[in-house]
C-alpha cells in the first residue's frame, strides 16, 4: 500500500482511553475521558485507511436526518473509544511548542474564534472540569515521555482533557462532505455542479502540516503529525487523490467502502440489489 511507503517513518503515536464520557459546563458539551479510565498508546498509523473510512462513516451518519441525540452520543463516544480524541488543542495554534512561550496564536478563521490568547488561558479552555479526582495537579507525564512529544502534549494526552463536542461533530460532517464533493465531481456532467463541488473540493487544506530530518545511515523525513486529526486529514488526502484509490462511495446509500476491484460501486451485497430493484422500478413507472 501506499500508505506504509509515504509513511515509513513518523511520530504519529496517539493515546487512547478504555472510557469516554459526555460531560456539560456552563451549557456546553464536551468528551472527556471518565476519571477512572486505563490509557494506552498506539499508532494510527498502523491502522490509517481503515481510521479514514471510520471517520468517514461517522460523516456520513452523523449528517442522516433523523438521528437522535442519544444515538449521536453513542456515535461520538463509541468511536473516542476505539481511536481517542482529535487532538484541536494541539492542530489549531499557529506556534508550536506553544507551552514554552507566552502566548498562542491562531491561523485566520480558526476555530478558536481569536487571534491569539495567552498560553494559561489557552489550557484551561480544554481543561473546563479541572483536575479531575485521583488526577495529577499538573499534567501526565509518562504518555508524552515516551512519545517523544512536546510539553502541551501532556495535556491532551491526560484524563483532564476535554473536546467540545460541537467541534468534532462539524469535522465529521465536513469531512464527509468533502468526500461526498470529491465524488459527485467524478459522477457529474454538470458544470455548474462540477464548478461548485470543485470549490468544496479546494477549500480542504492542512495548516501546518510538519516534518523533520534524522540521520538513519541516510538522511531520512520523517512526517511529525500534530494531532490525530492531522495525521487524518494527511492520509486521507493522499488516499483521495490517487488516480485509482480504491476509497469509493457507495452509488446507492452513500457510505464510504475500499473496492475489492476496479469496478466496485457498492459497498456490499445488500445496496447493490436494492440499487437495481428502485431502477428498475423507476423504469416501470416511466
């Protein structure tokens, strides 16, 4: 695969919690691990194409009419579970390294909704429970440590970070959508609808996407994501933009699939048949 080529070499190691919960404060929501949860580290990287197309899916659900708050929940906190959080504390500021200057600043329209802020204040935004019971005053350690990750990392790698839960619902709708704009310009002899979903399709960008050198008997790149939702977006844009991906999606239901082949329009069995059963209604009522 590509993938294990492009990548070969990167920090890209994540922590992940064994719970997840939703929590409110001051009438906003957010996903935080529980106070009790067991952490772990692995790479998403070993597990990236099909990271892509979870993430994807929850796109795709998330943007179905119809969906119930305790279904989204269980959505939100189901995947937390299986890959942790995205990672905003880290992917929006424009400095890196932030936690060794005074202040933090932030790309234009970034979702922070300031320029800049000072590095405390900043923090605190993605601890709004505090120190929860049993936890350090500060923050973890270890988990940084042996991902050779900088100082904030110890932050978004602890018990006491949390993510709105309003941000990450909008990066799985958008990141569907972009997918979903991706394939209706291959689908469409439209031009209006092709120049439209052309826009869409440009308008998806990484800020601050790095890498560094290392001497491993040559010099070597080695890609240094960010934050889980860099080193998605990072993957997904190279799975995408392969001029045979096998990333399709689904003709009849519109859920994202790997092809088997070159000629796979259905991600299984079940949509194919109902696909040529509404046709072929549709050609009878005409």
């Amino acid at each position: 695969m590509v993938i294990d080529k492009l990548f070969e070499k990167a920090c890209s190691e994540w922590v992940i919690y064994s719970e997840y919960e939703l929590k409110e404060k001051d009438g906003v929501e957010y996903l935080t691990p529980a106070a009790d949860s067991e952490n772990g580290i692995y790479n998403p990287l070993d597990k990236a194409e099909d990271l892509v197309v979870s993430v994807l899916n929850m796109g795709w659900l998330l943007c179905r009419e119809g969906l119930t708050k305790h279904e989204r929940d269980m959505l939100l906190v189901h995947f937390a579970q299986n890959y942790g959080l995205l990672g905003f504390m880290t992917v929006l500021p424009l400095n890196a390294n932030f936690m060794e200057q005074d202040k933090v600043y932030f790309w234009p329209h970034s979702l922070y909704g300031a320029s800049e802020v000072t590095s405390r204040e900043y923090v605190d935004f993605f601890l709004p429970f505090g120190i929860k019971a049993g936890q350090p005053k500060e923050f973890t350690l270890p988990p940084a440590l042996l991902t050779g990750r900088a100082l904030e990392f110890g932050y978004v790698f602890s018990r006491n970070y949390a993510e709105k839960t309003e941000w990450i619902v909008k990066f799985f709708r958008e990141f569907y959508l972009h997918f979903a704009a991706c394939k209706a310009y291959e689908r469409s002899e439209n031009p209006a609808l092709k120049s439209a979903c052309a826009d869409t399709v440009s308008g998806f960008m990484e800020y601050g996407l790095g890498f560094r050198m290392s001497m491993e008997d040559k010099p070597t790149m080695v890609w240094d994501f960010n934050s889980l939702k860099q080193m998605i977006e990072t993957v997904y844009a190279v799975l995408v933009s392969k001029a045979e991906t096998p990333l399709r999606m689904c003709k009849h239901c519109g859920k994202a699939f790997y092809a088997t082949h070159g000629r796979s329009e259905f991600c299984d069995t079940k949509c194919r048949n109902q696909y040529n059963v509404y046709k072929f209604r549709a050609k009878e009522k005409q």
